[in-house]
C-alpha cells in the first residue's frame, strides 16, 4: 500500500524546452515568444535571448512531457507564420 501510494504520486518525468540560435530570427522577436509562450518578463525574456544568442542554446522552462510538446508547437508555427527559422526543443531533465 505504501509502495503503491508512492508509485501513484512519483511526479513526471520532466522535460527541458531549449531555443536553438540562427542567425535570422531577430532578437525582439525571441524575446516576444518568450513572454508570450513562457511566461517570462522582459527582462529575463531579455537574457535569455542573449545566452542563446551567445552560447547557441537555452532553457526555456521546465514542464512535463505534453506541456513541453504543446509550447513547441506553438512557438514553431508562430514563427513559422512570420517565416522565421527559429528552432525549439525538448530534453529529458538529466540528459
Ligand atoms: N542570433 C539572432 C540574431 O542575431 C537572434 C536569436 C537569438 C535567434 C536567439 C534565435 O533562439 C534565438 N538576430
């Protein structure tokens, strides 16, 4: 019993959504999906566009595994819809 409570609560397995730098998309436009589809401030919004401009990629947030693929999603037809190249993934948390 104590076993199976534990099984049933265990959390998901999480997955890390990580931008990937080109060298088109403009910079407003990263910072604009990442307030819009991550939630973040300007600001952070504003560094974490910059870390992956400078280091190739970065974390976006944390979610489980439907979560991760929706914002995906989400964010590669935006861009796409303003022909942009923008590249989006996700990791298992630990890789
Ligand atoms: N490197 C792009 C530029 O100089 C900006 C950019 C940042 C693009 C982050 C994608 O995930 C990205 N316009």
């Amino acid at each position: 019993m104590v076993d199976r409570q534990t099984a049933k609560t265990k959390p998901p397995p999480m997955y890390q959504v990580i931008l990937l730098n080109d060298d088109y998309t403009p910079m407003e436009f990263v910072v604009l999906v990442l307030q819009k589809y991550f939630g973040k401030g300007q600001e952070e919004a504003m560094q974490i566009m910059l870390a992956v401009h400078n280091t190739g990629r970065g974390v976006c947030g944390v979610y489980p595994k439907d979560v991760a693929a929706t914002r995906i999603t989400r964010v590669l037809q935006f861009a796409r819809s303003r022909q942009h190249p923008l590249q989006c993934v996700m990791e298992p948390v630990g890789d």
